[in-house]
C-alpha cells in the first residue's frame, strides 16, 4: 500500500511534468519531443525484433541524447529557470514601480501608445518587472531619463537614430532606446507578423517583461507577456491590464480579455 511519502512523491513528479509542459508548448520544442520519442519507440522495436546492428546504433545515440537536450532545449531550460527564480525567494532587486509611479507609468504609456495609433507610428516599449533587462540595455543607448508622453513620442518619430528598435523601462526611468531584442521562434505566430511584434513575444518568452507594441501599418496597439500577444487594445484596455501589473494591488496572473482574443493575424 502507498504512503504518504509515495503520494507525495508522484504528486511533485505530476506537477513538474506538467509545468514542463506548460513551457514547451507551442514551441519548436514539441517537434524535438516527438523526434526522442521516435527514437525510443525504434531502439525498443529493435530490441524486440531482434536487429542488432541498428539496436547498436541507436544504443550509441542514447549516450549523446542528454548533451544534445541541454542543447537543443536550452531556451527552454532557461525560461522554466527564470520563472523558478520569479517565484520570489530568487527575485532580483528589479522590482515594478509602485503607487502613484506606477499609475503615472501606466497612463503615460498608454497615453503614448494612443497617440502613435492614431499616427500609425510603430513602437516596441518593454516595461521591466522582477527579471532584470540590463543585458539588453547594453544592446541599445543609454537615455537615463523621466518616462514622459512627449519623450516617448520623440524617440519613436520617424527616421530619427532611436526610433528602430525597443524602449526599455525600469520603474518610471527611460533606460535605453534603439535596443535589440530576441525573436520568437513560436511556430504558431502569424505569419503576418513583422520582426517588432516578434520581438515583443520574444522577451515576453524569456523574461516576465511587458512589452507594448504599436503597430506600423495598422496602428493596432498590442501586448505581449509570457509568450502571448493579444492585439486590438484600446487606450482605456491598455491602462486597465497594465494597472493590474504594475498598479497600487498588483494581480498576479490577470486574465487577458475573453472579447480582445483577436487572432494574430488581425
């Protein structure tokens, strides 16, 4: 008969997989999945038909499989670290703005988004909460300076050396502009999408950072946290989600809204 520790035991074994899961699904890492099974599903049917030159072979390919995993897993391993280390007894010094910083942030933000809509200038600003963005800043220029609408606006005019590329927040600062950042490889974007709003859902992968997004051509005013995009927000729409992140009572993990599920491709 089972035991508590047996119990206990399958239960955390449960949770993790599923957790794993959670973090490949609708990556490219549910095709390297179904490549090991492949293998082990051929290694077990040689063993039992007797084949052994190829049971030999895939013997050997075995003894690699777990340094090729670290490899070919590895923006998974990273991200499901990362999330292990947001839980909070890891959580690094970077935290959100609070109180009347955060509401001055978010309407300001969201203000900014309305206005380049109605321009349809495109913009990629990137709100930092607990992962810190400092590797990125390094790949932008270093601005150091109040969030503001106008400032905000200024760095997104056309043709100007900061519009091309991501802003990046940290509490109500303006750290850089003109930043790089790493692009989704989600087989499951549209493929209408361009490299901003790719970009958007790349960090949002990585990290627990916000990014808002304006689109160039249509003006759609999008945003991308956890490796989702939801596109068609309005100003208010914008104001409320992110309050729920970064207002005076955080949610946690606030639902995205059931009416603004448009599909990417919108």
């Amino acid at each position: 008969m089972p035991t508590l520790r047996d119990l206990l035991d399958i239960l955390l074994v449960t949770v993790l997989i599923y957790q794993l899961l959670l973090l490949i699904r609708g990556t490219r890492a549910v095709q390297l999945v179904m490549g090991l099974v492949v293998l082990f599903v051929l290694y077990a049917l040689s063993r039992l038909l007797g084949l052994v030159t190829v049971n030999w072979l895939l013997s050997y390919v075995g003894i690699v499989i777990p340094i090729a995993f670290l490899i070919l897993f590895q923006p998974e391993l990273r991200r499901m670290l990362e999330q292990l280390g947001r839980g909070g007894v890891l959580s690094t010094a970077f935290g959100p703005p609070l109180g009347r910083e955060a509401i001055r942030l978010v309407s300001d933000v969201a203000r900014a988004a309305r206005v380049l809509s109605i321009r349809k200038t495109g913009a990629l600003v990137v709100l930092e909460r607990n992962t810190g963005l400092t590797d990125v800043v390094e790949t932008g220029i270093r601005v150091d300076a109040t969030v503001t609408v106008p400032l905000l606006l200024t760095i997104f005019y056309p043709n100007t050396p900061l519009h091309d590329g991501a802003v990046i927040l940290r509490g109500n600062r303006v750290l850089a502009a003109a930043c790089l950042l790493p692009l989704s490889e989600n087989p499951t974007l549209s493929k209408t999408l361009g490299t901003r709003h790719r970009a958007a859902v790349g960090i949002a992968e990585q990290t627990d950072a916000v990014a808002v997004i304006v689109s160039a051509e249509t003006g759609v005013i999008s945003v991308a946290r956890e490796g989702e995009l939801r596109r068609g927000l309005s100003e208010e729409e914008l104001k409320v989600y992110l309050l729920g992140l970064f207002g005076p009572h955080p949610v946690r993990s606030p639902h995205w809204w059931p009416w603004r599920r448009a599909a990417e491709g919108r």
